[in-house]
C-alpha cells in the first residue's frame, strides 16, 4: 500500500459530508475537542473519521505540524481541536493535540533570555542549537566563515534569545555578550 492514501481508498465509506454540512458546522464549533481515526493521508495533512459524527470530514493539515514529527499513520486513533470550517470542500480543520503541546514550546522562550542547548548541525548560513526537545533556533553567520568553525556538532553552548517567530516557529539566537 502507498503511504499517501485518499478515505474512499480504504476500504471506508465515504461520508456525505455536503449534505451533513449545516448539522456538522452545528455540532462541531471551533474549539470543540475531538477524537478520531485517521483515514488517509496526503503529503498536506490527514483526513480523521471523527467518532459520533460519521458524516463529519477531519482535515489536520501539515503546515501546523511541527517539523521533528511525522502524520499519524492509517488507523491510528488521534484527539485534536477544530480550528476551522471550510465550505468549500464541507472540511472540519483539526490541530492535532501532539501537535499543540509542540506549539506551546516557544512559548517559554523569551527575547534576551540566555539559555543553553546543544548543537545539532552547523551550516553555511550558521549553526543550529536545540534548545528543547522539537524546538531548535539559529545563530546566524555574521562575518567570516571561521565562526562556524569554532564549533563542533553535539558542542553543548550558551546562546541568547534574539527573536521568537510564533508564526514561523522559528527562533533566532546569538551568542551571549560576555
């Protein structure tokens, strides 16, 4: 079987989500907690068969996956928070709650803060420090290339907080001023 699958595809009915449309919407109101089976799998998200609502359409979509994790697998039970309705296509959009407590994890960064971490990979742009688990930031090259050189991968270090990127989940670093 293919890793990336669509719901009919597996042996599942496919809902009449058009037609349940209105009562979804209904039942299901942002903020609503859920638990449901993966049902397919695409490269953007996966669609979830979400429990008591058989005509109800899940999409946990990959852009708010964060990047140290993998798409559940077909068949794996999730729980999630709808996010979104979208008419269009009758989806009812889910953050995955792994997902969300991954999303929580900038949170206790803050700029100016200085914390240690460890070294994961040094690049021509800079080198990368994981500051916790699924949380790395960058300390940018700045000048010469023989800043990167100092350093080795797996080099526990200092680093101090520049900016935190909610957005983009990204977090810039520097090295502490002595």
């Amino acid at each position: 079987m293919s890793e990336y699958s669509w719901p009919g595809e597996n042996g599942r009915r496919m809902p009449d989500a058009a037609s349940a449309w209105t009562e979804t919407v209904r039942v299901l109101p942002v903020g609503t907690r859920i638990t449901g089976e993966v049902v397919g799998r695409q490269p953007f998200g996966v669609f979830l068969s979400i429990d008591d609502h058989p005509d109800a359409v899940g999409l946990a979509r990959i852009d708010r996956m964060p990047r140290c994790m993998e798409l559940p697998t077909l068949g794996q039970r999730v729980t999630g928070e709808v996010v979104w309705h979208a008419d269009h296509n009758h989806q009812v959009g889910v953050v995955l709650g792994e997902w969300a407590r991954h999303e929580d994890l900038l949170s206790h960064f803050r700029v100016g803060q200085v914390v240690g971490g460890r070294i994961t990979k040094i690049a021509s742009v800079g080198v990368f420090v994981r500051l916790a688990d699924c949380v790395e930031g960058l300390v940018p090259i700045a000048g010469p290339t023989a800043f990167a050189e100092s350093f080795r991968e797996g080099q526990e270090m200092s680093v101090q907080i520049v900016t935190v990127d909610h957005e983009q989940n990204r977090i810039l670093l520097a090295e502490p001023l002595p």
